[in-house]
C-alpha cells in the first residue's frame, strides 16, 4: 500500500493504516515520500507497539535516506534513546536531547499568537467515566462533548490528543466525503457553487458550544441535620453529601407538607429532591408498616435503573430496615404474592400498573392505605395529551380510594422533571408549569412551590476589562505545565467565557444561556478587543482545551475544575440545487427551495445524470397554458391531462437537434417499407424543442432580437426518463427515476445515521487511549420500529463491508483468486478468531472443525450473494468501486480457438472477429452472473436450508442468519419460453444487445427474432464446450470454476451494455467509480468488523434489554439504537456519544436525550 496516496487521502486514512501495522498485517510502500508532517507521523503511529523497528513497518527498500533519518529518530525518542539534534523540515519535528516541539500544529512560542493554539504533545489524559468524550450528534441533530485527551508521559511521544473539535470535523469530513462520492455535476459552475456551500457548511452548520452550569450548593447533610431538618440517620443514608440549592428547598416543602415540582436540567440530582425526604420521613416515624411512597416512573427500563440508585443508598446501612420493591407486572407470582402480603414501605411502578392495582381486590393493600403519604411522578414532561389525561384520572382514582375518616394526612403531591417551559420570563415560566402540574395532579400548586435550578459562577473573578482581555489574547496561552487550575480561574477569558457561552441574568438570577458556536462567541471577543477574528478563534479554542484538560485530570473528583461544555452538531441532509431557467453564465443559483427570485424569474430543482453529471431542471409542462413550472420533490401527482412531468436541458452546442432522431434506439423504431418510424409508445420522449422564458412562459410567436429579455433554447424529455442527451445513456421503462438521476445528495436518514455512528466509533476505537468501555453511541429515534430499523441497516452495513474489505485484502495479497480457495482466504485474511464469530469457541476436536466449516460455508454464501446484491447507488460493492474485476479463466483463448467454433458453426459466429465474441461472450456470461445463474452448491435451495441451520447452530448471534432474512439462492437461464428465471429469450436484456447491428458491425439491421434463437444457441454449445455453462437450454447455468477473481484499483469502470444502451454516436463507455467507497473498503471497513448495533425499545424482552444494557455499559455494543426508553436516567456507565436520528419533539426531549453524553 503507498504511503503517499494514503497521505493523499487525509488523517482519517492513516489512523486505520497504523492498526493494520500493529497487527503485522500491512507493511507501507514509502516510494516517493522524503518526510511526514508532525501530525502525520503522529498519527501513523498512533497504533504501533512502541518497540516495532523501521523494518517493520515499512518495506525497506522503498524508504529514501532523508525518510529513513525522521523515521528512525523519530522511533529512537519514542523508545527514550537520546538522538542528535536535527533540522526541522517540511513540518516535522524539532527534535533535541531535550524533547520534542510541535512545529505545525499548535504554538512553538506561547507568545505567538497569530498562530493557531494547539494541545501539546505532553497533555494529560482521562477516561474517566465523568470526564471522558462526550459527544452527541444528529443527522439533524447534535454532537455534543468534552475533549479526547491523553495521558502526559516525560519519557515518550504520545499521540497527538484529538480534542472535540478535532474529532467534530474529521466525523463531518467523513461525511462530506460520502456525499461528495455520489456527487457528479458537469457543469463547472454549478459544482463550484456547491462545492463553496459545503465549504460554508451548508449541510453542517458550526457547532454549538453549551457550557454545563454550576449548581449551588448551600448545605452538606449534617448541616441540615444540625438546622433539623433531615433525621441524624441520613447521614448513614447520604454520606459527605453535599446538596444543591433546589435540593433543599425540596426538602423544606416535603416537611411543610406542601407539593412541588422540580425542573432543573439532567445531572442535578432530581431524583433526590424526592428520595432524601422519603428516607428522612420513614426514620422519623420506624413503626410505620406498608406503603408510605409510591414513585410512578413512565417506563419500566427506568424503574429498574432507579431501583439500583436505591439499592446504593440502602447499602450503605447495614441490615437496613427501609424495603423497596418494583411491581411493574414482569414480576414472577411468587415475587408478586411476597409483595402484595409484605407491602414495602417504596413501592416504584409504572402508571399503567397503577390503575391496573385500583381494579383488583388482592392489590389493593398496595395502594390504599392510611400510611400512604408520598404519590411521586417522576419525568413529568412525558405525560401529555392523552396519556397526560390519563394519568391524571389515574391519580384522581387513587386520592379519591385513600379518602378516610382515620387519614390523618392528605397525599403529597411531588414530580419532577427537565425543562418544562421555556417560553417568557422566569416568573411566567414557573406559572406555566404550576398550571400544568396543578392540573395533573388535582391539587393547587403555586408557581413559588416550582423549583427550578439555582445557578453560580464556577468563575469567582470578576468580568474582565477591555485592557484584560486584550493583554490575555496577546500574551497568549501559558505554558502548558503551568495550565493549573488556579491560573485558569485567575484567567480573564475564563470569566469572559463563562458569562459569554454559559450564563445571563434575568431579574438578578442566573440562567443558562442560548448555545452560540465558536465563531459567534470569536466574534464577540474581536468586537471588544479589536483583535482580528482568528487569533480570538483560537485562543478562545485554547481555553476551552485547557478547561477540558483539567476536568480530564479531575477524575477522582465529581467537583468540575474548569468550564465543562458540549458541542450541539446539527447535521442535514441534502436537498436540491436550484436554478433560473436561463444561459449557463447568467442563471441564479441557490440551495434554498423557494418558488421564485427577482424579476418573477422561477426557480427550478436541478437533477444530474448519475452517468455523466449533465444537469436537467425538474418541470411540470402545462400544454394548455405554454408554460413549465417547477417540479418539486413534494409535488403530488396531477391529473390534469394538459399539464406533463419531465425534464428541461439547455441547449449547448452538439448537444441535440431536431434532425438527430436517427441517433434514437434502434428499439424505438419499427421497419416500414416507407422507412423507419417511431413507435406510438415512444413518440412523447423523442426531445423537444422550446423556447421558454425565466419566468416560465414558452415563446409561442416571433420575438423581437432588440426586446432586451429573451428566451432561452431547451429540449423538454418527459418522465420516465429515458435518455440522456449529452452521454447518450438509454433506459428502460422500469427502473425508478431515483437510479437515473440524481439530486444534490443519494443518503437516507438510515445511511447518514449508520454513516456517522461508524465514523465516530470507529475515531474512539482507533485511539489507543480511549477506555473501551467509552467507544459506544447511543441513538435516539421517535418510533420502535426505526430503532429495529437502523440496528439492522447498521449491522448490516458493517458485516457487508467487512466482507469486502477482507476480499479486497485477499485480493491484494493474493492477487488473483478461484472457486477452490475463494472462501479458506477471504477467512483466513479476515483475521478472526473463533471467539469472535463461534457461539461456543473450541481449540480442537470436532467442535473446532464444526464452527470453522460453518464460518466458512457462511462466508462463501456471503461473496456469491453479493455478486448480485451490491447496492448500486447506496453501497456500491467491490466491482462498482473499481476494486475487483471477474474474468472467465482462458476465455481469450477459446475465443481465438477457430476450431472450437467451426465445431457449432454460425455464420455470424465464424465471421465475427475473436474479440467481438470474446465481447459477445463475456456480456452473456456477466449476466448470468449477476442474476446468480451459477451453479455454486452452496446456493442451491436445500444447501440453503442446510446452511441456515449449520450457521445459527454454530455461529454468534450477529453472524446467524436471521430466520425472515431474504436469502437468494441459484437461478438458472433460459433460451426458451420455459424454465430458468433468466431469461436469454429474443426480448431479454442480453437479446437487445447480441442482437444489435453495432455488436456485428457488418450487420445492416439487427438480428431477427429467429437469427437470434439459432445464434445464442449456437453461442451456449461453445461456451459450454469451453467449461463455461452446463445444463440444458431450459436450465443453463455458469460454471463458479471458471470465474477468477481478480484485484485491480481503478477509476472508472465499463458500463454494463445490457443495462444501459447508448443513443447512436455516443461513445462513453465508462463510468466513475465512488471513490468514498473504494477508499472506504480500502481502508477503513477493515477495522468496523466488531461493531455491532441493538435496537431497545418497549418490543425487546426485559431479559433481553437488561442484556445489552449491560454489554453496552461494559463497551462490548458499539450502537444501542433506542426509542425513547433510554432517554430517562437509565445507568449506561461511561458515554461518549449521543446522536438523535431526528430532532425531538420538544425541548424537554432535546435536553434529556442530549443530556446522556
């Protein structure tokens, strides 16, 4: 593998190069490369053993003497061997006994500030569970974290850390390069202008910086119970805890016997604005039998995590007297019987459960008694509409059954929940919510009795002055060893930064404030210190850098050193170009989808032939009215018959005119003795000629050259589309318009989903550093079914592309491969284990021999499988990435063979040159294999069978073959009426090609139905006689023995002449291949082939989801894709990344689902 293509290709193909190199898998081919930036060095041995000598590493005689020197010092400082003193060159290291500087990335000199601020190589690190990465990101959401850093070492070079930022644009580079691999536009200006808008960001806007504020903290719990109001015992309960400011005043109305509801954002600790008050009351009153609390959580998963929380408090005493016990209904009878006659003094359920419990007699104990005192409704937000109505009959019913002359107490009303309102001033929000929750739970609640959060400065200093700021910005960063938390609290921009992206005052109250991007908060900064915008830019990332490297080596203390903040990354999909119907150099161009501009002119949605990339504007054409309007994508049908759907082209030189209908497929025409005409069902899409003006009218007279506003040539196609005009590209009826053009962007929500998430762990995966049990997602979806959905198109996704990367690594090394030992290597250079496919690994007997068989059968069904099932626009395969082609063994040779053909003779077979049958036989031959006409046993319908239960006998469940997966299996050709599913029949798609007068080329017209039948017969017993086919003329099949597979790296491919035809005179024959995809098998599937997703919604088992929730806690799941059952607390342990696969409902659920980095 070349070293420079590699470093061609950017930073995000060298990390995954360096796993290849530490596995001893892949050594570099340094030919052409006299020396590394620092960064790229770094990188490329981000991986590798810090013993791996140059020779093992790099083929050796490719590496110059210049290359050789860096390398070697360069491995000599990693292994703390003093080296010499060498000149910096091209961006590598400054290198002395003393260490090593960074020259291009970050400062060389703190002072230097025009000069971007960079981590340095020595910074510490953590992956701790509360300040490692936190990211969160969306397709048209959110990417939200703290930074990856590293751990600081004196004696070697580290990896370069990769902060949030860093890793927020390699993730949107990675995406950009996916969408720019289906971009094809010709016309130079529109792909200048789209290239600007990527530039700018137009699918991804600059992140949101949000800092997580400070809460107050007011009192610890022996304060509170010096002040009595917690029982001495909670102090057992709650050791050295020290509460917030909302906290307490929970606390002082739970004793005053008044409801409240809590809404302050996730991480405060609302669970214990009800849990401590709880605990307090059952110590102060121990003779207490029965249910005094019963907690209403939305969602089972929930009540199982928030039973755990209980459980952790509960432990600290020992033999404690207090009893907690979920009743959800997944309890067994013998759980459900020992509750119901031992009621606990906390009962957590779920609403549903609730009611259930006031329609059944032997429940009853349960809810009505004169002990309850306590109804907590936790996540309050969630109940609206319906189901908020619901529950709020629910609560009636259960106040109203507890209604008794011996009550001495009514039930205390408590809920909590993330933001609730955030419309208006503070006072109106908390009348909102007091309104709302007054209604819920039928009794008054004032809007003093909701407690929302109390914020403070975790910056003490005051506001810096305008000299300050200006003096910090050109001092520049200290250095990084005196970054101490002191100096960063001391720091005028700490205090800028924290009232400028953190916090506002309303009334004298601290609040969070509206997220703002780097750029906006850069920009504030430039304003007062008249400072130019990129050094503020860059100081300010400092900052936040030094803030995160503080909170890295904090991780023994919950307490935040520095400023925490996330990144909110809103990623869109792409829309449509569109354009004014005028000449090339004048039309207006934009991405934002409005019906007209300026002057009335109409704007209309471009769409580029997926071949060549020629643009055609998207038109309804109304007859009736001479005038074209814009087709947009959510135009409903119209059945208006004046008014036709197509496609409108200017008109450029060669590109069509009216006397080229002789260019026209010849199946357009029928033979007449008067010549040649069109056939009735194609007359409508022979192109046609308009006139038409911006604002949409079609000239229908004269017009004046000296009227200064003038039509513009077009030819109109209507849909289907069936031709191109400027490549010539022919197509059928059939294929959807989605397959022939082409808008600014190919993905679906699920592959920019699937997409992203891979791109993100597979950046936490390839750091050494990062805790295992970090390098997850979790993502968010609205509906079960779309959580099933992408964990399936995820998994999916990732084992078909670890496929074919293992194939073209096969191929690499092994150059060329058969039938015989396709499947045995493409295993072999997968390099698994049997721990990682093998349900129950064996290191010998015949269980070893069983998951190995199975394992290899499995593979070999996969590679046949995918010959038809490569996804031509979505996730193209080896061929259409230009990285494998299949030839047929010696078939050059017979077709030179005169002998072999003078065997069956056909005159058009004997005049034909060897290379027009060698063309004619590898179209018939690809066909059949495409349609898997193959005579593999491994796809034949009972071996099949056999499989399925030989596979998910053996086999991990994420190599099992689902049982309701479609699994295609061999079909066969036919050349008559009768048989194969195939058809090789005068009408099939090989017919119009070997039929064709331009496959003959002495041919006048084409082949007859008749001179076809006895040809392809004719063609089969020769090929057949070549051990290529076998089988009779109902039942013909390719011979898998006579395929070799072979690696090639190209950048165009040949058009399949079967699928597409090509208007006479045109003469593409090729196609470019997605380079995305090329280097993404290349390169980077090599190292996804341990990820795996789940889905977890309400469908999944309890087992089931406790199951991958603890893989998931542990690292071992990469993706939990979930509807909103995780939004609400669930213990997921260390978690790095967060991504919405749509932008929530409302902004409670932003919060939450956000909150869980």
């Amino acid at each position: 593998m070349l070293l420079s293509q590699i470093i061609s290709n950017g930073q995000s193909a060298i990390a995954p190069v360096s796993t290849l190199i530490a596995t001893g898998l892949l050594k570099l081919d340094a030919t052409g490369v006299s020396n590394l930036t620092s960064e790229e060095i770094e990188v490329l041995f981000s991986a590798i053993p810090i013993d791996f000598e140059l020779e093992q590493i790099f083929q050796e005689d490719t590496v110059n003497n210049n290359f050789r020197e860096q390398i070697k010092d360069y491995i000599n400082l990693r292994q703390g061997k003093r080296i010499k003193s060498v000149k910096e060159s091209s961006g590598a290291y400054n290198i002395d006994s003393s260490g090593v500087s960074e020259s291009n990335v970050g400062t060389s000199e703190r002072g230097n500030n025009s000069s971007e601020y960079g981590v340095g190589i020595s910074e510490s690190v953590s992956n701790s569970s509360e300040d490692s990465v936190r990211i969160s990101e969306s397709v048209s959401g959110i990417l939200e974290s703290k930074m990856l850093s590293f751990p600081s070492s004196q004696d070697s070079v580290q990896p370069i850390p990769t902060d949030i930022f860093s890793l927020r644009d390699e993730v949107i580079k990675d995406y950009r390069g996916y969408i720019e691999g289906f971009l094809n536009i010709k016309d130079e200006k529109v792909k200048g202008f789209v290239k600007t808008a990527l530039d700018k960001g137009y699918l991804w806007t600059e992140p949101l910086i949000q800092l997580n504020p400070a809460y107050k903290r007011t009192a610890t719990v022996k304060q509170l119970i010096e002040r009595s109001i917690l029982h001495p015992e909670c102090d057992r309960y709650f050791p050295q805890y020290n509460f917030y400011e909302h906290q307490e005043k929970a606390f002082k109305l739970a004793q005053e016997g008044l409801p409240y509801v809590v809404t302050t954002g996730t991480g405060s600790g609302k669970s214990l604005s009800y849990v401590v008050p709880i605990i307090d009351d059952l110590l102060k009153n121990p003779e207490i039998k029965g249910v005094r609390a019963i907690l209403v959580y939305p969602m089972n998963a929930l009540i199982n995590s928030q039973a755990e929380e209980f459980k952790k408090f509960l432990d600290n005493v020992p033999n404690c007297p207090i009893k907690v016990k979920k009743y959800t209904g997944q309890e067994s009878l013998t759980e459900k019987s020992d509750i119901q006659q031992n009621p606990p003094h906390i009962l957590l359920t779920n609403y549903v459960m609730l009611e259930l419990m006031l329609t059944r007699v032997h429940e009853l104990p349960l809810i009505v008694s004169p002990h309850l005192k306590y109804l907590v409704l936790d996540e309050l937000h969630t109940y609206r509409g319906r189901q908020g109505a619901d529950v709020a009959l629910v609560i009636r019913k259960l106040k109203q059954r507890n209604l008794a002359k011996h009550r001495q107490q009514n039930i205390l009303c408590i809920g909590t929940s993330a933001t609730m309102s955030t419309e208006g001033t503070r006072e109106n929000r908390q009348k909102t919510v007091a309104t709302v929750a007054s209604k819920l739970f039928g009794v008054e609640i004032q809007p003093q009795q909701v407690i929302d959060e109390t914020l403070e400065r975790a910056i003490t200093r005051s506001f810096p002055t305008i000299t300050e700021l200006q003096d910090s910005i050109n001092q520049g960063l200290p250095p990084v060893e005196q970054q101490t938390e002191e100096a960063f609290k001391n720091h005028p921009l700490s205090a800028f930064m924290e009232m400028t992206f953190g916090l506002e005052k309303e009334d004298g109250h601290l609040q969070r404030k509206s997220p703002i991007s780097l750029g906006e908060g850069a920009t504030e900064l430039a304003k007062l210190t008249d400072i130019n915008l990129e050094t503020c830019s860059n100081v300010l990332k400092g900052m936040f850098l030094w803030s995160s490297k503080l909170n890295s080596e904090n991780e023994s203390n919950k307490l935040p050193k520095g400023l925490p903040f996330r990144l909110h990354q809103f990623v869109s999909q792409g829309g449509s170009v569109y354009a004014t119907l005028e000449s090339h150099d004048k039309r207006e161009l934009t991405l934002e989808g409005q019906y007209k501009t300026t002057g009335d002119r109409l704007l209309f949605p471009l769409l580029f032939c997926r071949e060549c990339g020629h643009d055609y504007y998207g038109v309804k054409y109304d007859r009736e009215r001479d005038q074209v309007t814009p087709l947009l994508p959510t135009t409903l049908e119209d059945d208006d018959e004046d008014t036709q759907e197509g496609y409108i082209t200017l008109d450029e030189p060669d590109l069509w005119d009216i006397q080229n209908e002789d260019r026209l497929p010849d199946n357009w025409y029928r033979n007449l003795k008067s010549g040649r005409k069109i056939k009735k069902d194609f007359e409508e899409f022979v192109p046609r000629e308009l006139y038409i003006y911006s604002d949409g009218h079609i000239l229908t007279g004269a017009v004046s050259k000296d009227n200064p506003i003038q039509p513009v040539r077009c030819w109109f196609i209507p849909k289907p589309f069936l031709t191109c005009l400027n490549c010539g590209v022919v197509y059928t009826k059939k294929p959807s318009e989605y397959i022939k053009l082409a808008r600014l962007s190919s993905e679906g929500r699920s592959t920019a989903t699937t997409l992203l998430c891979l791109s993100t762990i597979n950046r936490l995966k390839l750091n050494p550093l990062v805790d295992e049990s970090a390098e997850k997602i979790l993502s968010f979806t609205d509906n079960r079914q779309d959580a099933s959905l992408q964990a399936g198109h995820f998994n999916d996704f990732v084992q078909t592309s670890f496929l074919r990367a293992s194939l073209n690594k096969a191929l690499q090394k092994e150059t060329i491969l058969t039938h015989k030992k396709l499947a045995s290597t493409v295993v072999k250079y997968m390099g698994l284990s049997q721990a990682d496919y093998a349900e129950t690994p064996s290191d010998s007997g015949s269980g070893k021999r069983r998951n190995e068989e199975a394992f290899e059968h499995l593979i070999e069904y996969r590679l046949y499988e995918d010959l038809k099932r490569g996804w031509r626009i979505v996730q193209p395969n080896l061929e259409q990435s230009g990285l494998l082609t299949i030839e047929y063994d010696g078939l050059k040779e017979h077709c030179n063979n005169q002998s072999a053909w003078e065997k069956h003779p056909h005159p058009i077979l004997l005049k034909a040159t060897p290379e027009q049958r060698f063309q004619g036989a590898i179209v018939l031959l690809d066909q059949l294999r495409k349609k898997l006409a193959l005579d593999a046993e491994i796809l034949q319908e009972q071996e099949i069978r056999e499989l399925k239960r030989e596979v998910n006998q053996a086999l991990k469940e994420n190599w099992k073959i689902d049982t309701n997966e479609y699994t295609p299996f061999a079909t066969s050709a036919t050349i008559v009426n009768t048989g194969g599913s195939v058809k090789l029949t005068p009408r099939s798609k090989v017919a119009g090609y070997l039929r064709s007068s331009a496959v003959w080329n002495w041919l006048i017209n084409p082949l007859s139905e008749d001179e076809y039948e006895k040809l392809i017969e004719t063609f089969i017993n020769i090929l057949k006689d070549g051990g290529y086919l076998k089988g009779e003329k109902d039942n013909i099949q390719l011979r898998v023995d006579s395929m070799v597979w072979k690696a090639q790296k190209v950048a165009s491919i040949p058009i399949d002449p079967t699928t597409i035809k090509r208007l006479q005179g045109s003469n593409q024959d090729s196609q470019q291949v997605n380079r995305f995809f090329q280097n993404f098998y290349e390169v980077q599937a090599q190292t996804i082939q341990a990820m795996e997703g789940r889905e977890h919604t309400g469908q999944v088992t309890n087992q089931n989801r406790q199951m991958r929730e603890d893989k998931f806690r542990q690292g071992e799941l990469s993706a939990l894709f979930c509807s909103p059952t995780m939004e609400l607390g669930i213990d997921i342990r260390d978690l790095s990344v967060v991504h919405l696969r749509n932008v929530p409902p409302n902004p409670a659920n932003y919060a939450q689902r956000s909150g869980r980095a």
